[in-house]
C-alpha cells in the first residue's frame, strides 16, 4: 500500500479537495465519483461526502488505488 502524508496549515480539508490536493484527483469531477463509488474510507469508515472534513490525525484510505494518506 501507498502511503502519504499531507500536511494541512487550517482545521480542516474537504474531502474533494484532499484528493485534487493530493494528485489521486485531476479534477473536482473525478473526486467525486471516487468518492461516490464508496471506496474511501476515513479512519476506517467508508465515507460518501465529498465535503466531508478531515482533519489532522485522520487517515483516508482509496482501496482500489491502494493508497492511504495520513492528515498531519
């Protein structure tokens, strides 16, 4: 498994924008539907919000690009 390590300098970012922020989303379009499809998970949970917030500490998982980012 991939794994990364943004960090953030505010309380929190939305899930859509981690992705775009990230390089796993080239576009808000394409966040969404990974988003959409149910295969993120946020600690553990899978999550379908794409305004969700996250925030430090949290850990986003994308199984079917095998990867996980950790908020720090």
């Amino acid at each position: 498994m991939e794994k990364k390590q943004i960090k953030i300098k505010t309380e929190f970012i939305k899930l859509d924008s981690l992705l775009k922020y990230s390089g796993i989303a080239e576009t808000g379009g394409i966040a969404k539907e990974i988003i959409q499809d149910g295969s993120v998970k946020i600690n553990d949970e899978v999550c379908t919000m794409r305004g969700k917030k996250v925030r430090t500490g949290d850990i986003v998982t994308i199984e079917e690009l095998n990867t996980e980012i950790e908020i720090i």
